[in-house]
C-alpha cells in the first residue's frame, strides 16, 4: 500500500483574515488619541505669531496678568480678615459687642458676597477687566477706611455688608479673566499662584497689624481704627496703579 506523505505549503498555512486584521487595528492603543465621544473636548489649536515662540508669549503672559491678580486678591483678603486682628486691638471693648453681634458682623460679608458674584461677572463682560476690578477694589479700600470711623454695632454691620458687595467681583472676575488667556492644561498651574497670595495675606496680616496697633491713641483713635483706615488707604493707592497694570481680554491687549 503506497505511504502518503503530507507536504506543508506556505498556501496551508493559516494567515489572519481580513476581518481579524480590522479587529487588531481596531485594538491598538494610541496615547495621544482621545477617548471616543471626547474629540470635541480637544483644546482649540491657536498658532503662535511669527516674530515671537509660544514659551516666550507664555512668559510675557505670566510677568503681566498673574503677578497684578495676585497684589489685588491679596489686598482683597486683607481688609477682608483684618477685622480679627482688629478685635485683639479692642474694637469689641470699644464698640460694646457681644459674641454674637461680632459673629453676626463677620457673617454677614459673606451675603452680597456669594449673592452678587455672577451680575459681577456680566458686568466684568460688558466693562472692561481693568476699569471693573481696579473699581471694585478701590470700593473696598474706601469701605475699610470706613470701618475703622464706624461707632457702634450697626454701622459696622453696614460696612461689612458693603465690603462684601464690593469684594464679590474679585475672586470670581480674575478666575474669568485668567480662563481667558490661558488653555486648559496652562491653567491649572496659574490658579495655583494666584490663590496662593491668601496665605501671603495670613502670614504678613498679623505682623502689619502688630505695627499699625503700636499707633493707638493717635489723633485719638485707638490702634483697631487705624488698623483699618492704614490698610484701606494703602488699598486706594494700590487701586490706583492697578488700573493701568491689569491686563483686558486677549482680543484687547496692545503687547
């Protein structure tokens, strides 16, 4: 009986169909491909003018906008916090309040505070940045000084009340404002250094206050007085050059 011996062929061997290659495409992991559904997510790609590099605009950037925010939100949360420092001058003695009515006069800020930040925003849309937020800090630099010539519980109530009217705009506006002239991933960092100038705030508060207190009695006013007309008028000052340093919307700007 003839043996039958099996040859292999190449045309035997079994190759991938064209159904397990598509299959095989489709598995392939790319990194810098996004997730489906999320390709409208992607960040709009802008390109850099010729006369400059974008790590060069980027730097121009952070030297004008971050720095200014950060100065005014510092002196935002300043006169904001400076009461407490205030009352260890005797600003509770001295007006006659108890626990509760100073509570009440530090809660209170916060009303008009959270209730106006979005009409401020609009306003900061129709207005100019640099006119809206130099204002508004000016505002409450004027109102500060005001705290400190208040002579019993219910005008302090009223001067918190319209600190925190003229602060609204503050926080809310540079967010806006700093959304507007970096990308996503730009960002994230620049929120970091500007919210940051609180705690610049915290630590120098006190020992700004420790000096101005040492005034106390001068002209007659006690050192919690001149703790608020000192740090308001340096607001005002402050406000003033601001408004020619804070950058517009990037469609605005001249640089």
């Amino acid at each position: 009986m003839p043996t039958i011996i099996e040859t292999s062929n190449a045309s035997d061997v079994s190759s991938p169909s064209l159904g397990d290659r598509v299959a095989a495409n489709n598995n392939y992991y790319d990194p810098d491909m996004p997730p489906p559904g999320l390709e409208s997510c992607n960040e709009p790609q802008v390109q850099c003018p010729t006369h400059t590099t974008e790590r060069k605009l980027l730097t121009r950037m952070d030297l004008r906008i971050i720095p200014v925010l950060s100065i005014m939100y510092l002196f935002a949360f300043l006169d904001r916090t400076n009461i407490g420092n205030a009352a260890v001058y005797g600003l509770q003695k001295d007006l006659g309040l108890t626990g509760i009515q100073y509570n009440t006069a530090l809660t209170i800020f916060f009303v008009p505070y959270i209730a106006f930040e979005i009409p401020s925003n609009i306003l900061l849309k129709r207005l100019r940045p640099h006119v809206w937020l130099s204002c508004g800090m000016f505002l409450f630099g004027v109102v500060t000084v005001c705290q400190g010539l208040v002579q019993n519980w219910g005008g302090l109530l009223a001067a918190r009340f319209f600190l925190g009217l003229s602060e609204t705009g503050m926080f809310p506006g540079s967010f806006y404002l700093i959304g507007m002239w970096y990308k996503r991933s730009e960002a994230q960092k620049r929120y970091s250094f500007f919210f940051g100038s609180t705690s610049l705030a915290g630590a120098f508060g006190g020992l700004l206050a420790s000096a101005i207190g040492k005034m106390d009695g001068m002209r007659g006013y006690l050192g919690w007085r001149w703790i608020f007309i000192l740090e308001g008028t340096l607001t005002c000052l402050v406000a003033f050059f601001l408004y020619f340093m804070i950058p517009d919307f990037p469609e605005e700007a001249k640089w």
